[in-house]
C-alpha cells in the first residue's frame, strides 16, 4: 500500500510498559482505503497494544501512529474523529435501549442530527432483530451486542474501522453475518485493522494478514499471497519458531 | 457533547434501581423531619408564650418589700427558632431562660427535658438526612462513574471517540448531580408546602432568604460529596474498591474528623460549664457581700459608739450625717468591685469558650460536613452565633435590670464585731409595668455570613478541590 493512501499508519511504533515489559516492537503497518487487515497473534502478541495506541489510550515508547494523516500522540482528539472501533465484548449501557445505546454514541462521534429511522436502517443493516430496536441491552446476547457495536460504528461513518477480536465467542451464523458486515464495510472505502484469532476467517475476509509475535510482526501476507498458503500452517510455524521483524 | 454525557449519565441514572429507593428517601424523610421539627417547634412557642405571659403577670405584680426581701427573680426567655425546623442545633441544649436577680443571672433549664428517646439516639431532622444519608447516597451515586465503566468497558467505548476527557468528566458530575439534586429539591419543596400547610412563617422576615441559603448551600454541599465520589472513583480502577473506598472516606469526614476536633479541643482547651460559673459567681457575690456587711458595721460601729441614744434614727444628727456619704461610698466602691469581678468571671469564661471553640472550629473545618452544619445552624437560628447573641441579651438585660429594678433599693447589711447583724433599706418607687422586655437581637444575614467566613472557605475548598483532584486523576487515568 503507498505510504501517501494509508488511513490507519503505524510508523516504527513500539510501547514498552512500566514493568519494563515490551509489548510493541518497531511495528510498520499501513492500511488502506478498501482494506482489510487482520492481525493474527496469541494472547500477549501486542494486538490489543496496537490498537490501544491507535486510540490514544496509551502513548507510545517511541515511533508514531497515524489515522488520516493525523498523529495520535499529537491530536489524539482530532485522529479519532476519523476511527470507529468495535471490541471484542462490546460494552454498552444495559439500562438503555438498543436504540438509545446507538443514539448516545453516535453523538459522541459526532451525528447529532439523525433521526429514528437512521438509527433502525443501521440497526436493520447488521441483522439486529427488529423486536429488539426499543429493548433495553442488558438482555441482549454477545451476537446482538457485537451486531449493535458494529451499527455504532456504521453510524460514526468514519474512513478507519479498529476491532479487537471482534469474532470471539460468536456463533457460526453470527460470525458469518459478522463477515458479511465486513465486507460491505470495505466495498464502501473503509480502512479495517482486526486483531483476531481466527485464522480461518482472517484468511477468508483479510486483504492482507500480519502474525504477531512478542510485540514484533513476524510475517505479512496479501490475499494473492495467501491463496496457495496454509494459514493455520505457517501460525504455527512462528508461534513456534524465534520471529523475524517482517520486511516491509 | 456536554449535554450528551449529562443526558446519558441523569437516564443512565434515572434507570438504574438506585434512583427510585433515592428518590423515595428523599420524598419520605426530608418532609417527614420538617413535620416532626414543626410540630416540636409549635409546641415550644406555646410554652414559650404560656411561660413569657405567666413572668410578665409576675412582674407585674412585684412589690419593693419583695425586692427588700431579695425575693424577686425575673425569667427571660428565649423565643424558639422557627428554622429549628431543618436543623435543632443547640435549640435543645440553650437555656430556655435566664434567671436575674440582684445577685445577677443564671440559667434555667434547657428544653431536652420534655424530649423523647431520639435524645439519646441523637435527632433526625433535615441537616442529620443531608449529612448522614443523602452524602451518602450522593458519594455511592459516584462510586462508580468512573472505575465502574472502566470495567464494563463503556469508558474505553466512549474515549473512542473524539471526546476530551475534562468534558467527559464535568458530564458525569453534570448529570450524576443533577439526577441527586432533582429528587433532593422535590423534596425540599414539598417539604416547604408542608411547613407552610402548618401555619409556619415561611415568609415572614429574612425567613424566605434564610431557607433560600439553606437549599443552596445544602445542594452546594451534595455536589461537594458527589464530587468527592467520583474523585475517589477515578483513584481506583474497580467499582468494588471505590465503595470501600467511599465508605472509609465518608466515614472519616461525617463521624470522625468533626468529633475528633471537638475532643481535641475539649481536651486542649477544657471549659467549665454554665452551672460552674453560675456557681463562682454566688460565692464571689456572698464573699463580697460578707465582706461589705463588715465594713459598713465596723465604720457603723466606729460613728456611733457613744453617741446620744437615737442618733442613728436622726436624719439631721451628726453622727448620722458623717454615717451616710461613708456608707455610700462603702457601697459604691463593693458594687464597682463586684461588678469587675463578676464581669471578670463571665469574661474569662467567655475566652474559655471561645478559645475552645476557635480551636473545635478549626479543627472540624478540615470536614466539609462540619463546615456545613455549623454554617446552617446559623443560617437557622440555632448555632453557636445564636448562644453568642442569647448571652450577649441577658448580659445586657441583666444591667438594664439593674438600672430600672434591682437599684431602686439599696440594702445595707451589716455585720458588728460583736457578732450581731443589722440592716437598714431605702427604696424608691418602681413601675413593673415599664420594667424592659427580654429580646434577643438575632444576627442578621450578613452577620451570619460574615461569622461563617472560616466555614464557607471550607465548604468552597471542599468543593473545588476534590474536582480539581479528580480531573488530574482523570486526565491520566487509564482506561485499559
């Protein structure tokens, strides 16, 4: 991807925590316009760390991230205008109404002027139940609640899509109308940057593939590249094997 | 964006099943206590009335051979505070009158003797809720603002966005107080409907301004504590910890921190009680009165040994000429004497007080709690600027008692050498009915305000700082 087109950009980015540990190490990455990117690692890879830095919740150790041209460290108020992001248990307010849920942070992603049928032609859009629209939260299902988060970020409309693990504990079905989602999002010109486990659906969904290993990007693979690949094969080999920092 | 976290925080508030048991509390209690505080008060003015009627018919009807005989003692009361009705303050433990006498004044028994058990397990009224249950309730509101949305996770959902965290956190406080404060104002007015449905003076005087004071530094005073909450909740990253948290903080500043001062104070600075001094002040004036009655009967004695038979008796004998300007000079010299020493007395048992209460003041101002109840006792009528002005009346009623009664006849006792005791009278005539009426000026509002300086300092620290502490905690904290 030219460096001039990358909505999401993280520019030789590392954090190393209080406790001296090194979560993120020089880590380069781009994602374009139209462009899935899933961040394959285990637990402690510095997925999480990626995309916390990406949200401004923690400043880096050294090196930039960029969304929109806008460094975060700089103007973390101004980059995330341009960011939604979707977590793997999507926290929402139990005591309100899916609606009121979607009507709250679409505000704070600054719609204030939709109306009610924006926020049910989002919600219809992810699948959620009609029934459910004026139903208070705290008894949705993780499916519905993922289903809602992404609505969130379908109404923020913003050019760069962060998830964290956005597929954990989904059903198959969910999972697969998660994808669906997904892809409509990318027809529509967003930048998505998804940590995952799942490599299969990483595989099927992902415009480009990066594994994670302590902290370091240990392999990147496009699509095409991909496509005569076993996934699952060469995860294991570097989960296995001492990684490499992969060649840009 | 302000108004969307306020809005978010009063619905997410307002649904949550806290809100209603709140709510309720308020409905039920806050009127509840000004109808019993009411009812008390209407009783006390009844006494009030019944016992200034029955002590102006009895002056009235004084005659001088009751004041020749020393008998005479005139009551002045106190009239009951009518803001008693939000807070009791020292309403139960004040003299309900003073006694004066030649001899000077002391106090008459203080009304806790017609009160029931809540003497003893301490009363409830409006000032006792704010303090002990809605400062509570306020800080447990709070608790969870913010380390219980870092851990459901909505805190790290709404920074996602392009929302500054000092909006986010003056959101919360904007619209947590405001879901405290709506409930806590129905409240306060239905239980002001109620007071004026029992005939209560609401509009007579300053009163209006005075309840006025009270709702805003009552609602001031909730914000304090929520705001405190929610300081304690961004030092902590689970709801769980902040409750305790909250319970300990709440603990120290309601229970601990003002009664430490005061026995700190009491121990640094111990005072002596009214009784006490009431009591130093009759042995000084017997003393004296012992001592005067021997120097008049030795002077007598010294005049009229020797002299003719009836001489004492004779205006124009010599003897009796050179008796009387001594006799009065005697007199007037142990008057003056009596009245430094007794005035000394009140005087340094005034700086006691004062220099123990200077000390329990200070002290108890580290608490924004005692801040509160010490200003709002004055707003009332019933705090320790109401004991200042109560003591200050009698003082001043005792001399002008002394002027238009008690020195209209002049005893002269006097104690001979040879163990005999004689004593003589002039009087002259006393109009009861002009004799001057017991008031007590109370301390207008700016007085109120300006004695309370020390305490609105407090409660204004008391409310900026714990702000400014949660918006440095904030800024930085970690929303992971």
């Amino acid at each position: 991807m030219a460096e001039h087109q990358a909505i999401l950009k993280a520019d030789g980015l590392s954090k190393r925590y209080e406790d001296g540990v090194l979560a993120l190490d020089r880590l380069n990455l781009d994602v374009g316009p139209g462009e899935i990117y899933c961040l394959l690692g285990a637990n402690g890879a510095g997925k999480t760390t990626t995309i916390n830095l990406f949200l401004g919740f923690i400043p880096p150790t050294s090196g930039s991230c960029f969304i929109n041209g806008i460094d975060v460290s700089k103007d973390p108020l101004e980059a995330k205008k341009y960011v939604s992001f979707v977590s793997e248990n999507v926290m929402l307010y139990g005591n309100f109404t899916a609606r009121q849920n979607l009507d709250f942070f679409a505000r704070l992603g600054g719609k204030t002027a939709l109306t009610k049928d924006d926020y049910y032609r989002a919600m219809r859009r992810v699948s959620l139940q009609e029934k459910a629209f004026d139903q208070r939260v705290k008894n949705f299902s993780k499916g519905m609640r993922q289903k809602l988060g992404i609505a969130i970020a379908i109404v923020k409309d913003a050019p760069a899509v962060l998830l964290d693990e956005p597929t954990s504990g989904l059903d198959p079905k969910a999972a697969a109308e998660f994808l669906e989602i997904m892809t409509e999002l990318r027809s529509e010109g967003k930048a998505v940057l998804m940590s995952t486990h799942d490599i299969f659906r990483a595989k099927e969904i992902g415009d480009r593939v990066g594994i994670m290993r302590e902290g370091r990007l240990v392999m990147e693979r496009t699509r095409d590249e991909l496509h005569n690949e076993d996934l699952n094969r060469l995860y294991i080999d570097y989960m296995e094997s001492a990684g490499q920092p992969a060649s840009a | 964006m302000w108004r969307t976290i306020v809005k978010k925080e009063l619905l997410e508030t307002i649904f949550s099943y806290r809100f209603p048991l709140f709510a309720v509390i308020c409905l039920l209690l806050v009127p509840l206590s000004m109808a019993v505080n009411q009812a008390a008060y209407a009783k006390r003015v009844r006494d009030y009335s019944d016992q200034v009627r029955l002590t102006d018919e009895a002056a009235a009807a004084i005659k001088i051979q009751d004041i020749m005989a020393g008998t005479v003692a005139i009551r002045g009361f106190r009239r009951p505070a009518p803001l008693s009705v939000f807070t009791q303050g020292f309403e139960s433990t004040l003299p309900r009158y003073y006694e004066f006498t030649q001899d000077g004044f002391k106090p008459g028994e203080s009304a806790t003797d017609d009160e029931t058990i809540l003497s003893v397990q301490g009363k409830v009224d409006f000032v006792f809720l704010v303090q002990m249950v809605i400062s509570l309730i306020a800080m447990l509101f709070a608790s969870d603002m913010v380390s219980g949305e870092k851990e459901s996770g909505t805190l790290r959902a709404m920074l996602a966005n392009s929302l500054p965290r000092d909006t986010l956190l003056s959101g919360k406080i904007g619209g947590g107080f405001l879901a405290l404060w709506v409930p806590f104002l129905l409240a306060f007015l239905f239980g002001a409907v109620v007071l004026m449905f029992g005939a209560f003076p609401l509009a007579g005087g300053d009163t209006a301004v005075r309840v006025l004071i009270v709702l805003l530094a009552t609602s001031l005073f909730i914000l304090t504590y929520f705001t405190i909450g929610i300081a304690v909740s961004t030092s902590t990253s689970k709801a769980r910890t902040s409750l305790v948290a909250i319970l300990i903080v709440w603990a120290a500043f309601q229970l601990i921190v003002p009664r430490l001062g005061d026995m700190i104070a009491r121990l640094a600075h111990p005072v002596r009680t009214e009784t006490q001094v009431s009591l130093q002040k009759s042995l000084l004036v017997r003393s004296l009165d012992t001592e005067t009655a021997k120097e008049l009967g030795r002077q007598y004695d010294l005049i009229f040994k020797g002299a003719p038979e009836g001489a004492a008796n004779d205006e124009n004998s010599p003897e009796q000429k050179k008796w009387d300007p001594i006799r009065d000079d005697i007199q007037n010299r142990a008057r003056e004497t009596k009245s430094q020493q007794l005035s000394a007395i009140d005087e340094t048992y005034l700086q006691e007080r004062r220099r123990q209460l200077d000390l329990a003041v200070n002290l108890s101002l580290v608490s924004p709690s005692a801040a509160f109840a010490r200003f709002i006792a004055d707003v009332c009528g019933t705090g320790e600027l109401e004991r200042a002005k109560y003591v200050e009346a009698v003082r001043s009623h005792q001399k002008a008692l002394d002027n238009e009664l008690f020195s209209k006849v002049k005893r002269t006792l006097m104690m001979h050498e040879g163990g005999g005791t004689s004593m003589s009278f002039s009087a002259q005539p006393v109009d009861a009915s002009k004799l001057p009426r017991f008031t007590i000026t109370p301390a207008t509002v700016a007085e109120t305000l300006k004695a309370n300086a020390r305490s609105l300092i407090s409660l204004f620290v008391w409310l900026i700082a714990p702000f400014a502490f949660a918006y440095a905690k904030f800024i930085k904290y970690d929303v992971r």
